[in-house]
C-alpha cells in the first residue's frame, strides 16, 4: 500500500475523531469514514441500526451473529429451492436489496450483489416454469453464503433478514413443523403437524394453488421486502 495513501489516511482520521470530540460529526460519520478509508474487514463488531437506536457494539457476539446468519441464510435458500424459479427469483430480489442497503458503506459490495443478482436472473432463463436447469446444493448454499457475506462485511444484518423474509419463512417453517410434531408425540402420544408439507410452499401447493401462482406471489412479497430493506439499510447507514 503506498505510505503516501496510509499517511494522509491517518491524518484525515485523526481530524475526524477531534471533531467527533467536539461533538461536530456524530459516531456515524467517523464509521463510514473509517470503513472506506481503511478496510471495511477491520470494523466488525458495529451494527449500523435506524435512529434513535444508531450503531451497535456486538463484540464478540458479532462473530457468533455472522456464523449464524452463514448457516441460516444457506439453509434458508436450499429449502426455498424447491420450485421452478422459486429460489433464484427471490435470491436476486433479496441480493437488489441488500446492495442498496450496503451501497453507503461499500460500493464495492453493492456492486458485488448487483452482479449475484443478474447471474440469479440469467440463471431464471434456464430455471424458470419448466425448468430444464436445477440450482442444487451446491447453488442454494452459495447464495445464502453470498447473502451472510454481504451483511458480515457491512453490519447490516437488519436489512438482511428484511431482504430474505422468503428465506426466513421457509427455514421457520420447517422449525415450527418439526418442534411441534415431536413436542405433540411426546405429550399425546401421536405426532400432529401444523402445516401439510413443510417447508410452507409444498403446503400451498397441497392447498391447491399452482407452481407459478406461488413463485409470482414469493417474487411480489421479496420485491416489496428488497424495497424495505435497502429503505432501512439507507437510514441506518
């Protein structure tokens, strides 16, 4: 790195935190500075969070936070890829949001999103209702860890948890079908299940609604969900 670059670095550093001792700049601003001025991988314990709540300190429950967040955004996407179009569609929705969330703290990011959100699209060219082309395992997981990323870069786990509400709510699914099951054949002696088919789209499917109608609603609900999130991403930041 040129010492130039690191000097200068330094010094503007140096103003900001005397003027955030003077109370001209808030907590914020030393944030954002920092973070594209040095590395975005060096600030990791901070949560960025809408007024009045502003940023957060994790510490060492931030690592814990991020290693959650890796393990149920790629389980959340592998359960979602279980329809036509289903998973890819609401992964570039998801992926849209996160990257206006992360675009005032790092464009890099965002521009990293953008493009996962255009390879989910041209993946939709071959995914979608028929589908002659399967996303997989090895897909799913790749896009819930390229979600994780995102937010483990940028502390904006809200937003992404808004982003991926689909995700969310297919891997709930599953939990409350599978607690409740064993909880209800422990107490009564017989097994009982809250939905017909977990994860929550096969139930819609065996209430009766075609594939398509539940892939286009999934896309409208994660459409307004990615408007939501870089909404609260753009506030937080």
């Amino acid at each position: 790195m040129d010492k130039n670059l690191v000097r200068g670095s330094c010094w503007d550093l140096f103003f900001v935190l005397v003027g955030y001792h003077k109370h001209s700049i808030t907590l914020q601003h030393v944030y954002l500075l920092v973070t594209n001025l040095i590395n975005i991988f060096l600030w990791k314990m901070l949560i960025p969070l809408p007024a009045p709540l502003g940023l957060v300190y994790l510490g060492k429950c931030y690592l814990l936070l991020t290693s959650f967040c890796f393990v149920s955004m790629g389980n959340g996407v592998n359960l979602t890829d279980g329809l036509d179009g289903l998973a890819g569609g609401t992964a570039a929705l998801a992926f849209i949001g996160m990257s206006i969330a992360v675009l005032p703290i790092c464009s890099d990011l965002a521009v990293f999103g953008a493009s996962m959100a255009g390879a989910c699209v041209g993946f939709l060219l071959h995914n979608r209702y028929k589908a002659s082309v399967f996303m997989g395992d090895t897909g799913s997981l790749a896009l819930g860890g390229a979600l994780a990323a995102m937010a483990a870069c940028t502390g904006m786990f809200f937003p992404l948890f808004i982003s991926s509400g689909i995700f969310v709510l297919e891997a709930l699914s599953v939990i409350m079908q599978v607690s409740y099951f064993k909880t209800t054949k422990r107490l009564l002696g017989a097994g009982r299940r809250l939905f017909r088919m977990s994860p929550f789209h096969h139930h819609l499917e065996l209430c009766g609604l075609n594939e398509p109608v539940i892939v286009a609603s999934a896309y409208v609900i994660s459409s307004m969900l990615a408007v939501f999130a870089g909404y609260m991403g753009l506030i937080s930041a």
